[in-house]
C-alpha cells in the first residue's frame, strides 16, 4: 500500500468515525423527473439519503419507516409518502415481509445503483424520464464495446434474495394497502448493539454458588480465627472455622444442615453477641 492511499485510508476511516454512518447517492437520482417534469422534493431527497445509510453493498436495506424518517429529519407520514414516491420513480424497490400469521412485519428495500429505463417504470403520474441519457442514445444504437445503449451494465446485479422474504401463502390474509408499516423486526445497523443473552446457570452451578455464599455467610458470623475443640463432638484441638463448616456440614444426623450459614444466622439474629458463641458451647467448642 503506498503512502498515499495509507492516507487516504487513514483520512475516511477519521471522517466516517466523526460523522457517523454516511452513504453514497448517484448522480443520476438528482436529476430523475416524472413525465411532468417535477423532480425529487427536498424530503425525498433526504429520505433516499437516509435509505443509502443503511444499505449494504447489495443495496438492500431493512429499517422500518420511524427509523428512516428519524434519521432524515421527517415526520413518518412524510417518510412514506417519500418512499411510495421514490418507488413510482424507480429509484427503489421494496417487498413486503410478513409473519407466520400473515401479518405484515415491515418491508425491505433495494435501491438501484442504475437508472431506470423508461419501460420499467409506469405510474399514475406517467412515464418518468431520466436526463442521464442524452436525447436519441437510448435507441439500441450499437457502442464501441459491442452493448447498445440499453444493455444494462456488466456490473447490475440482482436483486438479493432474503429468507424472510418469502409471499404470504393462500391461507393467510392479504395486507392492508396504505402506506410503508411501522414495524419491522430488523434493527438499525448504526445503534449500539444489544448484549447477548446470558446463558441460563444450570441446576448443578446454581447449587454450587449458593453453598459458596452459605459458607462466606458461616465464616462471617462466627467470626473467629480458630475454634479450639474439646473432643466431646469434634477432634481435640484448634479447627479452622472453613474445616469446621464442611464437618458440621457431614455430621450425622436425623435431619442434614446442607447450608449451616443459613442454619446459625437466627442465632446471630436472636442474640448478635451471644448467640452464636453459645451455639458453639453446645459442641464443645470455643473461638480462639
């Protein structure tokens, strides 16, 4: 890479990260008329902008109608009715998504990156006209390359095909008409992502997590740095209070004290000075 496309580089990657998301609009669009001669107004414009920031490469994009509108500055009554223009004109195309209820769930979009020939595109308005082609080349008249004026380009791609995209079958209900629906289940590519889900902590974890917080629960109501025994319940000699948490834990009995943290803490409860030292008298045992 030579140093002046490292520059270059360098310099798009600092201006896409101070400006935010940004997209590339063709030359072409701006100059797109109906068959009465009208042009894109300035909220078209904007919404088709704000369109080309979520595109991909394909030029698809998948946002829902509060998001573009948000985006172009709009309300979203005006963002449909730019879009529902934008389609007539051939600037975009858009195919309803929907549910397994046939309910829609929002639209996806594909925005040319050519113009439309006057053939394609037909609304009530007319047939729009594209000034990028000068008067009397669009006739099939043969180029040096060996394409006529109305061979599409080597690089025009289809229109990408989606999982979701598939045709609400016969049972389901048709669509209301109207406008662009609100809803969509695709995020905004700009926002921050959301965190992945936690996994859920098995049987086995939980169970080990709350012995751990039962035993720092012991350990801190007992509160010592030994316990010297007397040999009547327990070993003779000075035990640890975690070595004495897992014995008392073992010990035999009718009914088992799996947690003796939640066991002693009544005590501590009933009597915060004596309770829990009295407790310990009771086997034999005296914190040192």
């Amino acid at each position: 890479m030579s140093r002046h496309t490292a520059t270059a580089k360098q310099a798009q990657d600092t201006i896409s990260s101070q400006v935010g998301p940004w997209g590339m609009v063709p030359a072409w669009v701006l100059l797109v008329k109906d068959s009465k001669g009208k042009g894109l107004s300035g909220a078209d414009l904007r919404v088709y902008v704000a369109l080309r920031t979520f595109a991909d490469r394909w030029g698809a994009a998948f946002p829902h109608v509060p998001t573009i509108a948000a985006r172009a500055d709009v309300t979203a009554r005006t963002a449909e009715k730019s879009i529902t223009r934008l389609r007539d004109l051939g600037l975009l195309t858009s195919k309803r998504r929907y549910r397994a209820d046939g309910s829609i769930s929002g639209c996806d979009y594909v925005l040319r990156d050519i113009p439309p020939s006057p053939d394609e595109v037909e609304n009530a308005e007319g047939v729009p006209s594209i000034s990028t082609v000068p008067p009397g080349e669009a006739d099939g008249t043969p180029r040096p390359d060996g394409r006529s004026n109305n061979t599409p380009p080597e690089h025009t791609r289809e229109t990408p095909q989606r999982s979701d995209q598939s045709s609400p079958t016969s049972s389901r209900s048709a669509p209301s008409s109207g406008g662009v629906n609100d809803e969509d289940d695709f995020e905004d590519p700009w926002a921050t992502p959301a965190p992945p889900p936690q996994r859920q902590a098995s049987t086995a974890e939980k169970l080990t997590r709350k012995r751990a917080d039962d035993r720092e629960l012991f350990l801190s109501l007992v509160n010592a740095e030994g316990l010297r025994s007397d040999g009547s319940l327990f070993g003779e000699g000075v035990w640890t209070v975690d070595a004495f948490y897992d014995a008392f834990r073992r010990m035999k009995r009718k009914k088992p004290i799996g947690f003796p943290g939640a066991y002693v803490e009544p005590m501590y409860a009933a009597n915060e000075d004596q309770g829990v030292r009295d407790w310990l008298l009771t086997l034999g045992l005296e914190p040192v």
